[in-house]
C-alpha cells in the first residue's frame, strides 16, 4: 500500500512541475523553453502512463527473461 501512496505522490508532483512550469533555474529556463500549462501536463502524464505500459509489456514478451530466472532451470554447476 505504502508503494502504490509513494508512486501517486511522485506522479502528482511531475504532473504539477509540468503544469506550472519548471522555473528560471531549470534547463527550460536557461535554453528559452516555455513548457508549461495544462496541456504540457497532460502530454507528459501521457507519456508516462504509456511509457509504463510499454515497460511492463516488454516485460511479459516470450523470450523477455533469461533462463536462470526460469523456475524449470537446471543450476549451471548441475
């Protein structure tokens, strides 16, 4: 439960970072970016939410865990 609280805070916290803006000591405020605002926050939870997607795809592929994580392995010293 403690994981789930700590991910939904750390999501909450980009969300609001993008949403208000990074500030002038940010890289966006040293290269001239304004990205900033609802749709920017929107945009990168987007991003993150299919970004996890992807992670957690890849990660059921066939072939996605080598055979020492495999349950039927034999040891390599068998």
């Amino acid at each position: 439960m403690y994981l789930i609280l700590l991910i939904l805070v750390m999501i909450a916290a980009a969300f609001a970072v993008t949403g208000a803006g990074a500030g002038a000591w940010s890289l966006d405020g040293a290269f001239g970016l304004d990205v900033a605002g609802a749709g920017w926050g929107v945009g990168a939870l987007l991003v993150g939410v299919l970004g996890g997607a992807a992670a957690v795809l890849a990660g059921r592929l066939p072939g996605a865990h080598s055979d020492a994580q495999h349950p039927d392995a034999t040891p390599p010293f068998a």
